[in-house]
C-alpha cells in the first residue's frame, strides 16, 4: 500500500494551490537575467512596502532570536485604533489565507457544507475540502457573486459563506447595499467570512463599511491582509475581525506563534503610514488606466476591475502565456478558475505594464 493512501480520501483529492511563478524560476527554466523579468502574476504591490516599514523591519532584526508575541499585542493595538473594534474582537493570521483557514477548521466538519461563488478565490474550497466539509458552487453571473443563488444554496448543513470583495480573480464588485441586504438575509447559525483582501484599492464611493456592521451581525468575519497595497506579501500577515466569541473559537485553534516578530513590527509601522498607502491606490488608479486603455486598442475584452489586477480574454490564453514567460513577462493562467480563455494580469509600475502592453501586441500580431 501506498504511504500516501493513509492520508483520508478528501485531503488526498485536494489539488495543491498554485501561486504566481516566481522570477527566479523563470529565470533558471528560460536562461533569462533576473532583473530583465517583469512579473505581474501575483497582485503584489509594485512600490514595495513603506519605508516606515523598512525601518521597523530593520529595527527587528535585532531581537530574531526571540519567539515573537503570541498575543501580537502591539499589532493588536495598533488594529484596534486604526479600525475602532475592541482588540478581543481581532485575530491574526499567516497572511488572511490563514484566517480563511482557520474559520474552516474552526467551524467546518464532516458532513458540513460551505458555499462559495463560481471564479472565487481557490483557497474557499481548499481550506473546506481539507476538514472534509462539502463545498457548494454558486454559478457567477457576470463574473461576479449570486447572492440570490446564495441564499437558495443554504441547508440545513451550511455553515460557512465565503464572499470576496472585490472578487479574486474577476475584479467584480457587489455594492454596499446588496452586500447588507445580503447579511440580513442569511440565518444567524450561518458565518459568513467577507474577504476584503483588496479593499484598500477602493475608491472612497466603493470602500467597505462593513466593519461597522459587525455591531450588528454577529456571524460576520471579515478578512484583511498586509499582502496586496501595505506591500508586505513576504512576510505574511493578516487579520480577522469579528464578535468576541467568534474571536475566542479562531484563537483556539490558531497555532501559537503565527505571525513572527519582524512581520508583526512591519504591519504596526504600515498602518501608520497613510501616506503609502494613498501613493500605493494613486498608483494603481494610474496603472489600471493604463492597461485598459491598452488593451483596448489591441481590441481585447477585459472583466472591469475594481482590484490591482484585470483579467483579460485572449485568443489561446495557455500559449499567450508560454509565449509571454518567453519573453520575461510573467502573468497569471487562470483556467484553474473555470476561465480558460483569460489570464489574470496585476496591475505594476509604467514601465512594468508597457513592457506587458508591448509583448503582448507582439504575441498578437
């Protein structure tokens, strides 16, 4: 028998997760200088992370030798001020991916469902199929969520709903009000983890209230990150916001220690730092001008975009992007997502988005 075979069937059947591919392996696998790759795959930050950042990360070092505070209680504070909720209703993670994870372990089992949207982020049915719940595919419309769908899709076996605002890999975004309308409507027995990995990318029009909802749904989670427009996708570190008791359950089943010190002295220094934050949307705003009036001209179809990221229909999507790694342009396939024909492009800087802009007019000529 195979030693592989001992592992239970559903973890066994869960398709490993696929990031963005790294420069350095493109370099080695094509015979490419490093500094000559522009990769826009992963929706990271092209400016890098705050120089305030850089000091506190510098500044940590120092003290490496030392397990990190389990509590994060710096960081703890500093979230609580930033975003008015009391500091037991925060819980930190390994990057958002592990408070996605940890709501599955926590509040998913055998036999339980959890219902997510058709193009949502792959880590919703990773994390669900890895406690052996069930998960529950709602057909997109438009690219984007069904809430609708949602609703009809719950049972009496549902227990978590995972929705992604903006979505990953779409872009599309479900506006505020169909949003709470949405909450209103889901059974209080039901938790519902808002992903809110891009919300600092929104306009002020667009940018999530939902934090303020949490007064009144109990059975919300709502899901930020340090990854994508604070630029600290290397050290891994998010967050969870949420009702006390739910705060209590996620924390039990958190591994001690989740979130090292330099990450933590990062994240404190990044939110104090508004003004990178704004230079990190200003640039985007730019960037995602820039590409669509691009892709425009090439006559290509693209999903509207509310992230640092478009995803953009061509022709052979899987030898557009053989051919665009050929010439050091690494993008994101995305057929994983049910969408063969698209590849998912971030947003990075000027010269990053011509040099994409121009290869691929090559490639399509």
């Amino acid at each position: 028998m195979k030693v592989s075979n001992l592992a239970p069937e559903h973890v066994r059947a869960i398709a490993p997760y696929q990031g963005g591919k790294p420069i350095s392996e493109l370099a080695r696998e094509m015979g490419l200088n490093e500094a000559d790759i522009v990769k826009l795959a992963s929706n990271e930050n092209p400016l890098g992370m705050s120089p305030k950042a850089q000091m506190a990360v510098e500044d940590a070092i120092g003290d490496i030798a030392r397990y990190p505070d389990g509590n994060s209680f710096a960081l703890r504070d500093a979230v609580s001020q930033k975003f008015g909720v009391a500091t037991n209703q925060i819980v930190f993670g390994n990057g958002s991916n592990d408070i996605l994870e940890l709501s599955a372990r926590a509040f998913l089992s055998a036999g339980d469902e959890a219902i997510f949207s058709q193009h949502a982020f792959a880590v919703y049915p990773l994390v669900t199929q890895a406690v052996g719940a069930t998960g529950v595919i709602v057909p997109a419309i438009a690219f984007g969520h069904d809430l609708d769908g949602f609703l009809a899709a719950i049972t009496d076996k549902t227990r978590l709903i995972f929705v992604a605002n903006p979505n990953n890999p779409t872009g599309t975004l479900i506006a505020k009000d169909v949003l709470y309308a949405f909450l209103k409507q889901v059974p209080t027995h039901v938790l519902v983890v808002l992903d809110e990995a891009y919300d600092e990318y929104l306009s002020a029009q667009h940018k999530s209230e939902a934090i303020h909802w949490l007064k009144a749904f109990d059975n919300l989670i709502i899901s930020r990150t340090f990854s994508k427009a604070y630029g600290l996708a290397g050290l891994r570190v998010g967050f969870g916001l949420m009702h006390a008791d739910v705060a209590d359950i996620l924390n039990r089943v958190r591994q001690p220690f989740n979130v090292n010190s330099i990450a933590q002295a990062a994240a404190v220094a990044s939110l104090a730092d508004e003004d990178f934050v704004q230079k990190s949307y200003a640039a985007n705003q730019a960037g995602m001008m820039q590409l669509t009036q691009g892709l425009a001209k090439l006559g290509l179809d693209f999903i509207p975009s509310y992230a640092n990221f478009i995803s953009v229909k061509v022709p052979n999507a899987s030898k557009v992007n053989q051919q665009l790694l050929q010439k050091g342009v690494i993008v994101r396939p995305i057929a994983n997502y049910e969408m063969p024909d698209y590849l998912r492009v971030s947003i990075g800087l000027f010269s990053e988005n011509a040099r994409f802009l121009l290869a691929l007019e090559e490639i399509l000529k």
